[in-house]
C-alpha cells in the first residue's frame, strides 16, 4: 500500500519566503538600532524661580581706643659733686728685676730616664730579652733565636686538654704576656674559642724559665709579648 500525501501540509513549501520575511526583518532592527540618536535634553535656567540665599547681615562694631600711657616722670636733677684734694699718700709698689746676675751660679739640673712603668715592645726595643741558651748568640740573631726556643718550649709542654678532644673543640688562642724587669714573666692574658684551650695555653705560658730582661738605652724594661697558640685536633 503507498502512503498519498497531502500537498497542503508540506512544510518545506514556503521556507525559502518566510526566510526572507525574517532575515529583512532582522536587518531592518538592526539598522534601527545602529541609526537611533539621542539627545540630552536642555534645561532653561532663564525660567522658574530661582532660590536667593539670604544674606546675612554683619554686625557693625566699633574699634575702642586705648588713651597711650601717661609719660615717665623727668630725671631727678643730678647731685652736686663735692672735689677734696687727696692727701693721703700711697705707698708705691717695687718691682725687683728677675734678671740674674753676673755673679749668680746656675746649677746643672740633671734629668733622669723614669723606667719603671715604660713598656717597650719586642719588636722596636733595642736589646731584646735574651731566653735562655741565646747567651751566646751574636746580637743580631737573638730576635730568632728567641722565637725558635719559645716554639721548642710550647711543643715541649703541649698536652692537649681530655674534656676538649672528647667535645671536638679546636682552635686558636692569643696569648699576651709580659716580660718584667727582673725576667719573670707576668699579666699573662688569654683569648680564644674556649676556656679549656686558654686554660692550657695559660699553663704553657706560666712554665717558662725567667730571662734575661730587654733593655732601651742601657735600662731594663718591661717588653710585652704575644704568640698564637693552635689546638687542632688529628
């Protein structure tokens, strides 16, 4: 059996016209849309009544004036001044001249070098300290010879302290002592990383021998000293 349709219920009969209806009609609002102008609208301020603030009315005052203060009385008159003849007599001042005279002896003053709180350091005074066995070397070379034989003294006396190997403590401590006048050795000071390491180097220090004192112009002095001292763990 064929199926018979009906040419009045085709749909796709007038698509192409109600395309067209609906695209012209699509065009036109939005030609209107993009040519629509407004404007702002004027408003004449010529008209209606305006509004007048009122004006506020400032009190007229008047300025009072101070009459000026009465003037200074007049200076009293000055006194008479009496003159009396001055006859009393004035002992005059002499004035002895300080010249010396020919005559005068003047005595030499002699001038005496105060050594005994001079510090001279190591390193500028003139006969170092001499440690002993440097005795006998020549005057020149005593400078070394007593720095190789404090450097033999510290090896010697090193004892690198127990509670600081066991911590791992290491470093480097600054010692600075003094040589007195007599060859002792005094004001031993210490700095460094830890109290147990200056404690040791405090120790080293304190078993040096006494020497033979450093002297400038003949004299002995105080000669201040100072050596690094390094703890390094193997």
């Amino acid at each position: 059996m064929q199926l018979k349709k009906n040419p009045e219920a085709d749909l796709n009969k007038n698509r192409n016209l109600y395309f067209v209806i609906g695209l012209t009609c699509v065009l036109g609002l939005t030609w209107g849309a993009i040519e629509y102008k407004s404007y702002e609208r004027k408003i004449d301020l010529t008209s209606g009544d305006m509004l007048v603030d009122d004006e506020e009315d400032v009190p007229i005052t008047e300025q009072l004036k101070t009459p000026p203060p009465p003037p200074p009385p007049p200076p009293p008159a000055p006194e008479v001044i009496e003159i009396v003849e001055d006859e009393e007599e004035v002992e005059e001042t002499v004035i002895e001249s300080t010249e010396s005279d020919e005559e005068m002896v003047i005595e030499d003053i002699v001038v005496e070098d105060d050594f005994d709180d001079i510090e001279v350091p190591f390193a500028v005074i003139e006969d170092v300290p001499i440690f002993p066995g440097c005795e006998t070397v020549a005057k020149s070379q005593r400078r070394a010879c007593f720095q190789e034989q404090m450097n033999k003294h510290i090896r010697k006396n090193f004892r690198y302290p127990d509670i600081a190997q066991e911590m791992g403590i290491q470093g480097r401590v600054y010692v600075n002592f003094i040589i007195a006048r007599d060859g002792s050795i005094t004001n031993i000071r210490m700095r460094g990383p830890d109290k147990n390491l200056e404690n040791e180097a405090a120790r080293i220090i304190g078993r040096l021998p006494r020497m033979t004192p450093g002297r400038q112009r003949g004299t002995p002095v105080k000669v201040p000293f100072s050596i690094p001292i390094t703890f390094r763990l193997q």
